[in-house]
C-alpha cells in the first residue's frame, strides 16, 4: 500500500500541471482526492490492516494527501490569475482612440432651441404645460372647432393610433390640443406655452417630417385683445432674434381662432431687405395665431363673455433651421456627427 500511495504522489505533479484550465484542474482533484479518488479508494483498505500498518499508512496517506492538495491549490491560483488575465484583456477598452477629437457631448439643436424658446417665454411670465402626443379626436379637432367631416380636417395629415373606434385616437398633428388640456385643467387667468412632438402623414423632404416640434402659446384673461396678441408676439420676436427683427401679421384662416393671422418675421439672413431664403420678400413665415373662438371657450366650459384670449402656435424645427442657415430639416434628423458637432451647446 505504502508503494501505492508512493506511486500515486510521485504522479500527482504531472497531472497536476498538465490541467490547463480551472475546470479541468477540478477534475484532476476528484481523480486524486475526491470521494471516488485513488486515495480514498485507498483509505478504505485500512480496516482490513493491524493497528501499527494501520498508523503507518494512515500517515503516509495523510502526507500524499496534503501535499497533493499544497499543488492543486497552487495550480488553480495560477490558473484563476490567468483567466481573470484574459477577461480583464479581452473586456479591455481602447479609451485613448479619440485622443485628438472633441468627444463632449451637446444637446440636439431641436433641444436647444426648445430650452431657448420657453427661456424666452418664461422671462414673459408664461408657465410651461406639456400633453400627451398620442390624443383623442376630441382634443386634435373636436374641442378645437374641427367637427368630423370639416374640410379643415384636410389641414392636418393625421396619422391614426389602432384602438377603440376607427379614428378616434391618433398621434397629434399639432400641439394645439394641449390649449384645450390647459384651459380644463386651471382656471383663467392662463399665460402659457406648449412644446412639443407632433406628427403628421407626410414624406421626409427638404422641409417636412413627419415628426417634427411646435411650441404653442396661448393667453386666456379678461380684455384680452387682438393688439396684446401682435404686442406679445413682437416682443417675443425682438427677446429671440434680436432688435434689429420684427414681426408682422396677415389675415388667414384657423378654425379655433376667429380672426386668425398668419405671423411672419423679417428674414434673419438679409434682415428685410430680400434674398433667397425669403424669395426676396423679407419676411418669412413662422407660424399661425388668433383670437381663441368662442366655441372653443365654450368646449371648455369658459364664459365667452368674461375671459377672452389668444392662441399662437409655430414650427419650432423650422425655427432651429432659420436660426442657422440650415436647408434641410432631414439634416437635424439623420444622427450625423458632423452635422450634430456644429451646435456644441
Ligand atoms: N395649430 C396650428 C397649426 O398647426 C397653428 C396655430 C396654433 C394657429 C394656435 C392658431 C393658433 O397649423
């Protein structure tokens, strides 16, 4: 028996470092001395020995025991280190590959201009309200005036949502029903604007996405008039773009507002006096406004008679491009470092 264990311990070395991983260093182990391991096998003959043999190989049993353990347990703290070696290598991450190039981030232009514009209005004393961007045709067109079936439906390109009735729920196609969200939600007097995403059924081009952003406004007090509307939006203009830029207004048609006015602005780029961004007519057109409609007061359950307001409401997109020279609205959407690097803040 003792040549046994001999024969054993003189083997185990080889094996030992012959495993070339942690698992396969686990096995060797069971082999050697786990319960089905040579020198357990051994172990078992010792009953049948008188009591010195017994003592004798017992302690030699022990000796190979210990020994073979000291090894196994030096090879896995070598193998572990290794593994842990070529995690460590192959999770490693290059952090010097940009060495040379600005790496800080920015927030998006449409971000930007979003944080300038409520900024803006804030210092006009405005709040700032928020609304879903999936609606109810109540909130995109019934409570505003635009009853099922009126041709100013054909305005808005709507994208519809698949639940409850056909058309009854849909992606808002302008942030004008945050108004009536306002106006039900906190008692006049109301000063506040509405950014935010909407939607609308139309092929990316130059000018047009389908989702893009619109910053509302909107003014419900009492003796509110046509001429605080053109003042607001005036001093809004000169507080955004400058003195030197100023608003004008021209009739048009909105079914929530009566009368309603589209609501230009001299041409950033030649500041009036005619170039091609404005088809030389100095001005370009930013957005459309009006006096809010009685119906829509009524909608909301205001008395006409008491409170009266405005509403305003403009592509804050095409707000951004016009800002900075930028010809194509695709550009702000295409994820494009190089376009995204130019607005570092
Ligand atoms: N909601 C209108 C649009 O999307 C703009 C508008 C807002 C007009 C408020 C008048 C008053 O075209």
């Amino acid at each position: 028996m003792i040549d046994d264990i001999e024969r054993i311990r003189a083997a185990a070395p080889a094996a030992v470092e012959a495993a070339s991983s942690v698992d396969e260093l686990r096995a060797v182990e069971a082999d050697l001395l786990g319960r089905r391991g040579s020198l357990t096998e051994l172990k078992k003959g010792l009953g049948a020995l008188d009591p010195d043999a017994r003592r004798e190989v017992g302690a030699a049993l022990n000796l190979a025991r210990g020994s073979i353990e000291e090894l196994v347990e030096a090879r896995r703290a070598a193998l572990e280190g290794a593994e842990r070696a070529a995690v460590i290598a192959a999770e490693r991450l290059d952090l010097t590959e940009r060495t040379g190039h600005r790496t800080r981030g920015a927030l998006h232009l449409v971000t930007q201009t979003w944080d300038r514009l409520v900024d803006v209005f804030i210092g006009m004393g405005f709040t700032v309200a928020e609304g879903p961007e999936v609606e109810t045709d109540w909130y995109n067109f019934e409570a505003l005036n635009i009853p099922a079936a009126h041709p100013a439906r054909g305005m808005w390109d709507t994208l519809y949502v698949d639940l409850g009735d056909p058309e009854t729920v849909l992606l808002r196609t302008h942030t004008s029903p945050v108004q009536i969200r306002v106006m039900t939600e906190t008692p006049p007097p109301i000063y506040a604007v509405m950014p935010g995403r909407v939607y609308r059924r139309d092929t990316a081009d130059a000018t047009h996405m389908p989702v893009f952003h619109q910053i509302e406004g909107l003014v419900i007090d009492r003796d509110i008039s046509f001429a605080d509307m053109a003042g607001t939006l005036e001093a809004f203009t000169s507080a955004y773009f400058g003195g030197s830029i100023h608003s004008r207004l021209r009739p048009s048609y909105f079914p929530f507002t009566e009368p309603s006015a589209e609501y230009d602005i001299n041409c950033v780029f030649c500041e009036g006096s005619g170039c091609r961004t404005c088809s030389q007519t100095g001005w370009l057109e930013l957005g459309g406004c009006g006096m809010v409609h009685p119906n829509v007061l009524r909608n909301v359950g205001l008395d006409g008679e008491e409170w009266t307001g405005f509403a305003f409401g403009f592509g804050l997109d095409r707000l951004a491009l016009m800002r900075h020279g930028v010809d194509d609205i695709r550009e702000m959407y295409s994820g494009d470092v190089r376009f995204l690097e130019q607005f570092p803040s």
